[in-house]
C-alpha cells in the first residue's frame, strides 16, 4: 500500500480514476440529495463554470461560508476543478473574524448561506476585496446589498455550462486554510493540490477501502471534515454521508440507516456518545472504525461498548496528517507512529533532539516538499519563522516512547482548541479589550470535563469600572462564534507579567479554576452551535 507519486495527487487525477471505475457508484449523499460519482463530478464542473463566468479565474481565491450540504462539497470541488483556490470561511464568524479572513485572502467572489447574509451586511462597509456575493438559498436575503455588490443565486451557478477539464499542477493552491494565531489575526496557510491529497489519503493504511461507507459530522470547512471525510472518500472510492452536524441522539441511527462502516470522531464526540445511557443494542451497529482525534478517555471501554475498532490521528493545517495510529496498536492517549513521507524530530529550546520520553517541540520534514504548507499568504516573515531548512516548525510539544509512539503533551503557544476548533488566544482577547469597561484581558486554556480545552479569561476591569460577568458575556456572544466566548470568568487587579510586560499566561493557566472564577454554564448560560 502507499500514494501515487505527488504529481498525481490532484481532484482531477483522483476523479479521472475513479470515474474509469465506478462512474455510476454513489459519490456523497445527504440530506439534500445523493450523487454518482459521474454526477458529482459533472455538477462540479457546471459549478466551476458558474465561477468562471463571474470572473474567477485560475488560481484565484473564492470564499465559501456554506452550512454542510452537497452543495457546499460540490462548491469546493468545483473551485478545486476549475484551478481556483477555495477560502472556507467557519460558518460561525461574524464581525471582524469575518472581514478579517475576506479581506486577507483578497477574495472577490463569495458563495455564502442566505441565513448568514445578515453577518456580511454588518460588517459589509469594511470589505475591501469582495465584489460578489452568491447567495445559496433565496437571493432575495441580499437585496439590501445590491448596489454595493453583484448578487447572484447558487442555483445560476450551479446551472451553468460546465468548464472544460482543467489540467491541475500537484504545486497549484487548493486552498487558503486558515489557522488560528497567537500573536495576531488568523493566517491563511497556502495549501497545495498534493498537500490536500496527502492529509485525505489513508492509502498507506488499512481503512478505508473501496466499497467503505464514511460518515462525515464535522463541517466541511475544517480539513478534517472537508479532506479528511469527503476527499478521503472520493480518493478510495467508498461512499460518503454528508450530515448537516454532529448529533448525539441522530448517531446511531444514522450509522445504522445507511449502513456506515468508517467515521472520524473528535475525542469530545466519543465522550459524549459514551455519557449516554448504555443500550443493550449499543454494538448492534455496522461501523468497524473510528478514527479519533484525540483519543477518547477510555479507548477499551468505548471499543467494548459499541463493537469497534479505533484508531489516532493527528495532523494540523501546516503539514497535513503526520501521525497514524492503526487499530490495534493503542495503548491510550496517543497520537500515533510517524507516517512514511514524512521526518519527524521532538526538539529543546536549543533545537537539539530530546530522548524517548521527554518532551519537546514537533518538528516535521516532508520527504516531498509539497505535501506541507507552502507558507502562509502575505505573510513571509511568519512563513520564514515556521519553514526552516525544510523543516516546519509546528509550536505543539510532544513526548514518544520507546516504542515510536509520540503522544500530545501541550502547545508550546498560546491557541486553545475547544470541541475540535483552533481558538486564537490573541482575538478572543481583541474581542473582550473592545468591551468599553475592560482595561486589558488574557485568555488561556483550562482543562475540560470531556477532552481538549475549555477558555477561562482573566479580565482587569479599567479603573473605578465593575463588570457584571453576565452582560460581558452577552457583549461577547454578539461579536464572536460561540465556541470563542469564555466559560469562565476571572476578575483581576492586574496580570502577572514579566519584565518586558509579556504576560505570564502559565501562571494564569496554573491557578486554573477556582471558586473565585465565574462559571457562565453555572449561570445558565450554556452556548451551542446553533447560537452562532
């Protein structure tokens, strides 16, 4: 088993073989329709046409901020196909997560939800590069923007004659994904054709397979969702379910319904599908593989329980997928055994290598240079400071044993990652600094009841100012997506910080939560995603 050379790991080589061996198998289906592979493939052509009579042009950026749907996969294949470069947009973001991502990226042409027009008129008078606005829903929600912008319906597009095969480079851009910083906005880390295809294929793994039924739950602009779901599908040639989100009561019964062999689960999904009440039909089902990233807290019982076998995963935007951890090989907490096309160093502050069992900074080289980031957009000092020597210096540390097991220890920076989403430290507090009676603030990551981090914000409040923890959190629901907004509170005098007025953010992240600190979720104010 292994990937085809880098120069065919492209959409267009990866449908130019499937199409010569399951043209009429089932591609994706959903709630909104089911496609056959040769169907998929000719609606995302029409699409890539559509673009292109608006003026998108190869290599040019098209923003996407779509709910899941077939529609949303057929967007990016289509912009994929056509040359062009997709910006997915969180369908969470509103006001300046929004603008920031839509001006940085310079794209002039966006394909957005009609619900989410609402977010894009607010903030519309700052947007420097957007022209046109595709509305998939009535394009009646944008008549107020008329006039500013062009508005045309996703159907027109999705309707339009289909572009000529293009002939895609391994090296032309897919996507602009972007990453949550530390010490700024968001970068936009340029991805390749053969980096996406090396984070979706599991070819130098055992699953999955042709004929494999995969259910995607995580929204499609994330990788893991997008890549690692439908891509990974299309390139084994199995099957895919798209569903509109995670659901733990609709699970089960969607496993069951269309007959779902393969799933990726986040750690805190598993955590929650095992909270529920055990069932006495709990292994009665057909999938045979979750692939969880992280691993949840009790991989044995979670195996026992629903009949299955596991397996770890770890990648980030920069360099794709660079751990597997096939079925049978866990132990428990691990990310996995290093990939092959891939070098992977645990290194100290000096840059030397740590030995088995001490912690220190991932450091990957790829032995195909376009299979990690090729930088980030407009950033050249961030992108020197990340590709060094061919090595991308990724700021998240582990320990491996002896073995060759390497498992996650912290993040050597300040971001936070709550329910599978990358949290900047630096915008959340932007965001909490704007608030009229807050003097400065600190964010940082306390431990979660399930897995991964939970936000606790350490606010001074500006002098003879007292803040009611309530009404901050109603002004930060209002102006970022809800998985940002704090779950806890801390009022403080002042923030440890060090000589040069850096702030101390262990020392902040040590004290944890105490009984000084606001819980909103004790105040009943408990945020999910339909709040966004």
């Amino acid at each position: 088993m292994g990937l085809p050379d880098v120069q065919r790991r492209t959409i267009s080589a990866v449908y130019e073989r499937v199409l010569a061996t399951s043209p009429d198998e089932i591609a994706q289906l959903g709630p909104d329709g089911e496609y056959t592979v040769a169907e998929s493939y000719a609606r995302s052509l029409r699409i890539a046409g559509g673009l292109t009579g608006l003026g998108v042009e190869r290599q040019q950026p098209v923003a996407l901020l779509l709910d899941n749907s077939l529609d949303a996969v057929h967007a990016w294949s289509g912009a994929a196909l056509g040359g062009m470069v997709e910006v997915p947009v969180n369908s969470t973001y509103k006001g300046t997560f929004l603008s920031h991502i839509l001006n940085d990226s310079g794209a002039a042409t966006l394909i957005v939800e009609a619900a989410q027009i609402e977010r894009v008129a607010r903030v519309a008078d700052g947007l420097t590069a957007l022209r046109t606005i595709v509305v998939h829903g009535d394009p009646a929600a944008a008549d107020d923007l008329r006039g500013r912008f062009r508005v045309v319906g996703f159907d027109e597009i999705a309707a339009a004659d289909p572009v000529a095969p293009q002939r895609i480079d391994a090296a032309d851009l897919m996507a602009y994904m972007y990453t949550s910083g530390t010490t700024g906005p968001s970068k936009g880390v340029l991805i390749s054709h053969a980096h996406a295809y090396t984070y979706a294929s599991r070819e130098d793994q055992e699953r999955p397979r042709a004929g494999d039924r995969i259910l995607v739950t995580l929204p499609l602009f994330h990788l893991a969702g997008q890549w690692y779901g439908v891509y990974q599908a299309l390139i084994h040639d199995a099957r895919c379910v798209v569903e509109p989100a995670f659901s733990v009561s609709r699970f089960w019964p969607t496993i069951r319904e269309h007959g779902i062999t393969v799933t990726v689960l986040l750690g805190a999904m598993a955590e929650l599908l095992q909270q529920r009440p055990p069932q006495p039909d709990d292994a009665d089902n057909p999938l045979e593989l979750a692939i969880m990233a992280p691993l949840a807290s009790d991989v044995p019982s979670f195996r026992r329980r629903f009949g299955i076998d596991v397996a770890s995963v770890y990648g980030m935007s920069e360099i794709g997928c660079v751990l597997n951890g096939p079925p049978g090989t866990i132990v428990g907490g691990e990310c996995g055994f290093p990939r092959p096309g891939f070098t992977l160093r645990l290194v100290d502050g000096a840059g030397n290598d740590v030995p088995a069992g001490e912690v220190g900074e991932l450091w990957v080289r790829p032995d195909e240079p376009l299979t990690v980031m090729a930088g980030y957009h407009n950033l050249p000092g961030k992108t020197a400071e990340t590709l060094v020597d061919g090595w991308v210096h990724t700021g998240d540390a582990f320990r491996a044993d002896e073995e060759g097991r390497f498992f996650f220890s912290d993040r050597m920076k300040d971001a936070l990652r709550r329910r599978g989403e990358n949290i900047s430290s630096f915008e959340v507090e932007s965001v909490i600094n704007s608030h009229p009676g807050v003097y400065e603030s600190a964010v940082v990551a306390v431990p979660s009841e399930l897995t991964e981090d939970e936000i606790k914000a350490v606010v001074v409040p500006r002098e003879d100012t007292t803040i009611d923890p309530e009404d901050l959190i109603r002004f930060l629901i209002d102006r970022m997506p809800y998985f940002m907004v704090p779950r806890y509170l801390e009022f403080a005098d002042a923030l440890p910080k060090t000589p040069t007025q850096k702030v101390h953010k262990h020392v902040l992240r040590e004290t944890g939560v105490h009984k000084e600190v606001w819980d909103r979720e004790a105040a009943g104010i408990v945020l999910r995603r339909s709040d966004r």
